[in-house]
C-alpha cells in the first residue's frame, strides 16, 4: 500500500469527516447514491483518467467508482453486486485520478 495515500496522514477534520461518510454509505444502498448528485452520490472514473496503478483484482470491465467522503477524500473502488472493493482512499491533494 502507498503510505501517501493512507487517511491516517490526513488532518483531523479530514478524519472525522470521513469517518462519519463511512457511517452514512453503510446505511445507503446503491439505488439511493445512484439517485444523488456526485457531490452526495458516485462519479464513474474512466481509466485513462488514474494516474496510479490499477490492481489486477479489477477487471476492464468493471467501472472504477469514486464516493466523496468531505471535499479532502475520496473512496475510490469498484462495485460487484452490493459489495464496494476499496481500492484507494484519495486525500488532498488528489494523486489518484485526474478530477480535470
């Protein structure tokens, strides 16, 4: 695991936060974050836009998925029916994905 990419190195604010985003996706199913705006909900990654490694547990066809835990951390994973595979958890600044 990459040690820059561990939440643990994040302020405490940052923690909290996704601590408490955790919390609320455990309560959530996939239809209901599928109905929220990507802010509240799920953005569907393209592949050319990750700047790090893709493990090989994730197939090309299965969409990577990023879940916004507070505007400094992103969950980034892949969905296989109700179960979410973290694969990276993203903390500002941003090193997984390119968000532009």
């Amino acid at each position: 695991m990459d040690k820059k990419l561990c939440i643990s190195r994040s302020e405490k604010s940052v923690r909290s936060k996704f601590a408490q985003r955790l919390r609320e996706l455990s309560q959530t199913s996939w239809e209901q974050l599928r109905q929220l705006s990507r802010e509240k909900g799920y953005e569907t990654i393209r592949d050319e836009q990750i700047l790090v490694g893709i493990p090989e547990c994730r197939t090309p066809d299965t969409p990577i998925i990023s879940i916004r835990c507070g505007d400094k951390a992103r969950l980034i994973g892949y969905r296989n029916k109700r179960v979410f595979h973290i694969i990276w958890v993203d903390v500002s600044p941003f090193k997984v994905y390119n968000h532009g």
